[in-house]
C-alpha cells in the first residue's frame, strides 16, 4: 500500500538521524563503537568506513559513508571525517567535516546531488552510556541542490538552498528496553532560496522566503533494533512521536514566467504552530497560523488577486487499532474571516448587492469509536478496505459551528452517543440519543440578493424557504432555529414535534 511504502522511506531516514546521534560514552573509542553498533541497521552493504584512526583520548574517522534504498530511490551520503575527542570532563566533542555530499537517484532515472554545509558547529556529549545530553549549536547548517539531472540533461540552472540560522538546543538520549530521544532546539531564522532559470530556455524561477524565531520540540521512543524493510512493526514494538514547530512569523516572494505564464507575489503569515503525536494506537495532527495575506499578479488574470485569512487551522485526531473501548477522536477546520479583494468580489456580484464582510467556517467536532482492525498492519488494512463495516460509532459531540458569509450566519451545538445493538430503529444506523441545535441568522435575506442577481431560481428560492418553514421556527427577525432530539425510546423529535 503506498502509505506503508511513504513510511518505509521515513523510518529509514530516522533511523539514520538516530544512528548518527544517540550514542555517546565516557571515552572516544566507546562512542565510536556505539555508533558502529546502531550503525549495523544499514547491514553490510549500508555502511563502509575509509579508516579509523583510535588515539590517545580520540578516535578519528574518515569516509562514513551511508547508504538507503528503497523501491522509490537510492540515497548516498559521504560524512566525510568525524573526530571523538575526550574533553577531560567526562564529556566528549564530536566534530564533522564543514560540508559533505548526499546524492540521490530516483527509481525512474536522474541524479540529483545535494551539499550540507555546517559552519561554526559545535557539538559536545556528557552523561553517560545510558543517559546522554548532547549541547548543539551552529552559525548556518545549510542543504543545497548541487545538480538536477534527467535523461543526461540539466533540470535547472541556478540556486536551491534552504539553511538554518543562529542553532542553538539540546536532546537528550537515554536507552534502556527502547531508545528515547528528546530535542529542543531553536533557531534565529529558516532561509528558503530557489533561483534559476532553465537550461537551454527562457523560463525563470525565483521563490525567496523566512520563518523568524523558529522552536523544535520532540519527544521520541525508537525501538533497538528496527528492520528498515518492515517499518510498520516498527510501531508494534513500541515506536512513538510527539513533537512539533513553531514560528513567530514567515515572509515569502515569488516570481516566475514559464511557457509564458508568469506570476509575481508575496505571501506573508503571522505565527504559526504544526504539533503531532502518533505510536501504535493513535495519530493527531494539529496545524494552526494567523494573519494571512496573500498577493498575487499573475498573466492568467487580468487584475491583483488579494486574499487574507485571520485564522487558519486543522486538526485531526483518530485511533490506528482496534481497542476494547471506545477511542477518542477529533475533527477541527477554521477559516477565520477569510477577505477578497473588490476585483474578485466584481466578477460574481458587480453590483455590489451582497455584503462583503468577512467569511468565517468554523466546525469542531469531537467524539468516540472502535476500530475492528489495526491500520499499523499491512494485512488488517487491506481487510479493513474490503469490510462492510470497518469500526462502530459511539459518541459525536459538535462542540461549535460557525459558518459566517454574505450577511448570512449559522452556529449550532449537538451532543450524541449511538447503540450500536439497535440497528433497526433508524434503518441500519446505530439508534442515536442525544440532541442537537442550530440557528440561523439572515438567510431570507441572503436569498433575495441571491435571486436579484440572478444567481438562483426563484423556484428554487422557494424551495429554499418552504424547506427552511418546515424544519426551523421562526425566533425573531429573520432568525431561524431548529432543535433536532432522539429520546430514549428512540423518537426523532424536530422542535417538540415528534417525526418517528
């Protein structure tokens, strides 16, 4: 399945990360066998070592080369030269070559050879074997595309760069019957540089962006040994991720004429966060920014295209494997006071007849369910694709709706559990109990600007109003609400008048 093909590819590239920095010991020599040991989930053809030079209090090696593939690409990295040197203290310094390649070769051909630079890293272990605090911090620790290469032919001519400014942070190793690896880490500014143009023709390409006052946090558990051709019982024998970024804010300018379509504009975000846990059990996702704005001038309008957003967010929490109990799980999206610029509002409403206040979709849903299969493993979600009824739904909660656009707003409520022992009442749907509410605030009116400009039918306008009589009553001026019950015995109730 290509989700478990995606994972492959990730736990590889964590495995390497890990590999490279959770050992450190009281002397050089033993950090370096420690490195050698984690080293050994490569096999015998993923890892080879120029030469190791062991001294007096250092151990000095040169030509650490790394090697993954997978059915999607092949991934090299030459580290070059990496020197232990005990410091006196119990702790050790670990240095590594200023910049060293990382090449990569796709499944369908081409080459694409990247450089990593570090300047002024520092890097220093203390503890000891089984708890170990590595101190790090750099002046620029840089990725940049060297060459891009396709049937024996550039790709792109110019600079593609992203690189770290002003590093500073810990993370922490400790191994007992798991390897748990905990970071922090901060960051004066993320740089992102793409300009080039293309090889042999009149195509440009220039995207220039910074996140300011960047913080990484992590906390991880990786098994000891994890077998890269099976990731997914990776999770099975006790993997977990909790972690996230944020940012105070990120500026971005992009300019570029390809095929002659061109566009120029800027984006710009006020702080932002990304969080997100997973293990065996469960997966949560939280994404959330402020203060969009959005500018574009491309050749495909004839006018600015201006667009800005006061909130942005989405949220995802769900379970991964079958339980006993009922699991939690969430839904959040919120667009908040989403504008437009006039040029855009003209082409659907020149007259100006609807209000152009701003637009908000707001839902959050919570509520509990069973899974009846395991999704970490291969076998179970396949079945579960062929399963008439992959899980059971127990509880919903709509703890808030908002949806806010021309003139026109609807919020509403609702709190349900379902008896998935009674699939005969509501015809194959568990009997739900609870209640649910929702008001309506100046739709008539927005159906009358909706006819005037001749965007809907009249009949279908008064469809609209009869659907509207027969299911909400009436609460003030142009004020709607309806109250949607099922009791105990299992009644559909819609504002005290019983339907079933």
């Amino acid at each position: 399945m290509t989700h478990f093909k995606t994972l492959r590819t990730t736990v590889c590239l964590a495995a390497l990360v890990s590999a490279s920095s959770a050992t450190a010991d009281v002397t050089a020599e033993q950090v370096w066998e420690n490195w050698k040991e984690n080293l050994a989930i490569y096999g015998e053809d993923g890892v080879s070592i120029g030469s190791e030079d062991i001294g007096d209090g250092t151990v000095t090696v040169s030509d650490l080369m790394l090697k993954m593939e997978d059915e999607f690409s092949s991934v090299e990295a030459n580290l070059g030269t990496i020197t232990f040197t005990e410091q006196g203290d119990g702790s050790v310094a670990v240095t590594m070559s200023d910049s060293y390649p990382i090449t990569i070769v796709p499944e369908d051909g081409g080459l694409i050879r990247l450089n990593v630079s570090q300047s002024g890293m520092e890097m220093i272990v203390s503890g000891d074997e089984a708890d170990m605090t590595y101190d790090v911090s750099a002046d620029r620790y840089a990725f940049e595309v060297v060459e891009m290469v396709e049937d024996g032919e550039a790709l792109i001519d110019g600079e593609i760069m992203f690189a770290a400014n002003d590093l500073n942070g810990t993370y922490n190793v400790k191994t007992g019957e798991l390897r748990n690896l905990d970071y922090d880490l901060s960051m004066g500014s993320l740089d992102l540089l793409m300009d080039f143009t293309e090889p042999g023709g009149d195509g440009v390409v220039v995207v220039s962006g910074k996140l300011d006052a960047v913080t990484l946090e992590s906390e991880m558990a990786i098994p000891l040994e994890i077998d890269p051709e099976n990731p997914e019982q990776m999770f099975a024998d006790g993997f977990s991720f909790t972690g996230g970024y944020g940012f105070s804010a990120a500026n971005y300018i992009f300019d570029f004429n390809v095929d002659g379509d061109s566009a120029v504009g800027s984006v710009a975000i006020g702080e932002g966060a990304v969080n997100a846990a997973m293990d065996a059990d469960s997966l949560a996702y939280d994404v959330g920014v402020q203060n969009v704005a959005l500018n574009i001038q491309s050749s495909e309008f004839p006018f600015p295209i201006e667009i800005g957003l006061a909130e942005y967010g989405i949220g995802l929490a769900m379970p991964l494997s079958s339980t006993e109990e009922p699991a939690d799980f969430g839904l959040n999206i919120n667009f908040s006071e989403l504008t437009i610029n006039d040029q855009i509002w003209a082409l659907a409403d020149p007259g100006e007849v609807l209000p152009r206040d701003p637009a908000t979709v707001r839902i959050d849903l919570t509520g509990q369910a069973k899974l009846f299969f395991d999704l970490m493993d291969p076998e179970q979600a396949e079945a579960m694709e062929q399963a008439e009824v992959p899980g059971e739904l127990n509880a919903l909660t709509l703890n808030d709706l908002l949806v806010s656009a021309g003139g026109a707003m609807i919020t509403g409520t609702g709190d349900f559990t379902f008896d998935n022992t009674d699939l005969e009442t509501f015809d194959g749907m568990p009997r739900p109990l609870g209640e649910a509410s929702i008001q309506i605030t100046g739709a008539n009116a927005l159906i009358d600007k909706l006819v005037s400009m001749g965007l809907l039918p009249q009949d279908q306008a008064s469809m609209g109003r009869m659907f509207m009589g027969m299911f909400a009553r009436s609460t003030g001026d142009d004020q709607l609400e309806t109250t949607v019950e099922v009791n105990e015995e299992g009644h559909l109730i819609v504002n005290g008048q019983r339907m079933q």
